[in-house]
C-alpha cells in the first residue's frame, strides 16, 4: 500500500470540514465499518460510558471523566460540537488532541475511506478520530456523548459498558420525532443489553419509554432522584448538582473506586465552556454571562441560575439561535430575567433570519434586532448597568463571541 502525503492540520481540517457536504446520517452501518477498518474498537480492559439525553449531557460527560481522572484512571473525552476549537471534542486526561495528531490520524482516515461508495460524514470521521488517539494513548476509560439521539448516532456502534440518560426533552424534532415519547425511544437506543442504565428523573412519559426499554433489553436501569450536595461544584445552577449525581451514580455503575475526597476534589473544580461562563470583557465591568440554552428546558434552567446569582437584578440579553428550535418559548422564558433583549443572526447557513427573530418575540419584551453580532455587544454593553451581559442561545453564538473574546479564530461546523 503505498504512503499517502502527510497532511498539515490546515489541510486535515478543511478535508474534514469538506465532509459536512454528505450531510447528517443516522445509522450504525458505516461508523461500525469504519472502527473495524481503522482498528479503533476500544480493547477488552477498557471502560466505555454513553451519554445521551436533550440537556446536561456535555457537563455529565465532563463530570464523569473528572470523577474518573480524578481516582487516577487515564480517560478519553469525546464531546461536540465544539465551541471555539475543532480540537475541543477529544482530549485525553484534560488535554486537547494536538494539530499534529489531528493531522496524522486524519490522513490515515482518509486514505481508508477515499473509495467508500457511500462516504463517511463529519461526525463519523470524527469520532473514528477520537477513538483512535484514545486508543494509541492507552486510555482506561472512555466518555462518549452522542451527537443527536441515541439509537442511530454513530456513538452507539461503540460498545459502552454503561449507559447515562440525562433529562429528555423536545429538540431536533425534525430528526428525532415529533413527541416526547418518540425522542424517548432514541435516547433509550443507547441502552446495552445486560449492562447498566443510569437516568435522571424524567417527565412520566419519557421513564415509561425508558423502563420498559431497559427491561426488554435486561438493562438494570436506576433513576437517580438527589442532587448531589455534599461539596461545592465549579458549575452554577441546582441543576448541575443534579448532573453531578448522576455523572457519580455512572462511575459507580462502572465500577471505578471513588470515594468522598475524589469526588469533591473532581466536582471543585469542574468547568464546562459555555455553561453559565463567567468571562472579563473589556467593556463590561461585570463581564459576561454565555450560556447555550436553546431550548425551552434549559431556558428555564438558567432563568433559575441567574436569579440564583443576581437574585432581581435583571439581565441585558444577547440571543441567536438556528431554525428548528423552539424560540418564541425560549425568548418568552428568558423574558422573565430581561431588561433588553438583543436578538442577532447568527453564523451558521441554519441561522434564523432578521424576520424570523422579530416574529419570535413579543412586541411587550423590551427588544432591539441587529444584523451583526457585534452591533448587538456594543449595545448591549452600553446598556449594561449592574449586572453581566448575558449572551445565550445556539452554541455558534457562544462560540463565535467567545473566539472574538479570546482574539482566537474559531472554526465552526455546522455539524
């Protein structure tokens, strides 16, 4: 077999970025093809946790691989989409995959897959990537968040020794289905048959789903109803503490030998970008808040953070958001917190238009529409008196700013 050319990161990135032309696919067939050819099954000693749900699973994932870290196991992370750095969704013990192994695994993958009658998409060749560095870097345990769903994404062609199901709700309904008992369905895919099944406390119609899934399958399946509150956690909001119990329930169920001391020394100091972020701006004497609630669940979940933290103080609000989302709900939600709301596009080919963003907000919620993002900051921060700016909605708005923030440039998928 003769050797392919060795791409540079640059070369490796828009190869891969080239793929978000073949689109979302659902189904196991080719991430199954793709780990066998590449090798990328992770070995038999190796732990494998699956994290599925509508919200809280990127904060559940990187509460596990903490927690995990934290009682000494080498641990690979598999998360998305990424907010500022493609990099972001696979690092190992904390650390980002470099852009030199980028590079050098992207080159090997694509060289496999160059004559695939049906080519591999963004996220396959993605997760194929992250589970051949894991591999190569003799992780112990791996943490996989699903990209959409469950049953048909591509996480699932990994054999995971637990299954973790954080909060259902509605979002992606154009792939997902059009009921809360249809989207249950898809997150209870992830669930192995004879291994164990964590969930949080679900709406009665989602632990129906779940329950009677679990048994057919003979998955020992436990609902997991306290927060956790025996120490401080880095993440803001009642809901975290609630992610950390079942982040912690999940290590249990995998067997890795925690105790109290590991725990609070792994939850002390937790973050997860974009998640009630705190962050300095140089305009702003309280800094901003981003948060990536974009659906009515979450919307609600950091109204209560922020009156948590501001108590009255209301918010000078930043939003975008991308179709398909439920937005007049999460705006009306967010109205509650809002002395103003700025509502922007954002840049994503699924972005809602200047039109679509005025139909989504009642005429009564204080408003303005801008046609750029940094139209929207710059008002936003003169208006901004005794509380931070909060910039919320689609994760690409949360991406892009904190990229401008950070004078970084950023690179988002669409995917």
């Amino acid at each position: 077999m003769h050797h392919p050319v060795q791409m540079n990161y640059e070369q490796a990135i828009d190869w891969l970025y080239a793929t978000q032309q073949f689109g979302i696919k659902l189904g196991l067939e080719q991430p199954l093809r793709l780990l066998r050819e590449l090798d990328a099954y992770p070995p038999a000693n190796v732990k494998v946790i699956h994290v599925a749900g509508t919200n809280g699973k990127g904060s559940t994932c990187a509460m596990i691989d903490a927690l995990a870290r934290s009682s000494g196991l080498r641990c690979g992370l598999f998360t998305s989409p990424h907010l500022v750095d493609f990099r972001e969704r696979v690092c190992v013990n904390g650390r980002e995959i470099s852009e030199a192994e980028t590079a050098h695994y992207l080159t090997r993958i694509k060289q496999r897959v160059t004559d695939w009658e049906h080519h591999p998409t963004f996220f396959e060749l993605t997760l194929v990537l992250g589970m051949t560095y894991f591999k190569h870097q003799g992780c112990e345990l791996i943490t996989l968040e699903t990209g959409m769903g469950g049953r048909l994404d591509a996480t699932t062609a990994v054999p995971a020794d637990v299954a973790v199901i954080t909060p259902v709700a509605m979002d992606h309904s154009q792939w997902l289905g059009e009921t809360l008992t249809e989207i249950a369905a898809e997150k209870a895919g992830i669930m192995v048959t004879g291994k164990p099944t964590v969930s949080s406390v679900q709406h009665s119609e989602v632990s129906e789903v779940l329950l009677k899934h679990a048994h057919q399958i003979d998955s020992p399946i436990e609902f997991v109803p306290d927060p956790y509150t025996a120490s401080a956690i880095g993440l803001a909001g009642s809901h975290q503490l609630h992610n950390a119990a079942l982040a912690i329930a999940a290590t249990q169920r995998a067997e890795i030998p925690t105790n109290a001391k590991i725990i609070s020394d792994a939850l002390a100091h937790i973050q997860w970008p974009g998640r009630f972020e705190h962050c300095p701006a140089p305009h702003s004497p309280h800094g901003i808040i981003l948060d990536a609630a974009h659906n009515p669940q979450a919307a609600e979940a950091l109204v209560k953070t922020w009156q948590q933290q501001y108590a009255d103080r209301k918010a000078t609000i930043i939003f975008g958001a991308v179709e398909g989302k439920n937005t007049a709900v999460v705006i009306s939600i967010l109205s509650e917190i809002a002395a103003h709301i700025h509502l922007t596009p954002i840049d994503s080919p699924r972005s809602l238009t200047l039109d679509e963003l005025a139909k989504s907000i009642n005429t009564d919620t204080p408003h303005t529409i801008h046609e750029h993002p940094a139209a929207a900051i710059d008002n936003a921060h003169q208006q901004a008196s005794e509380s931070p700016v909060l910039i919320c909605g689609s994760i690409f708005l949360i991406g892009q700013i904190k990229a401008a923030l950070s004078q970084q440039n950023s690179r988002p998928s669409n995917q």
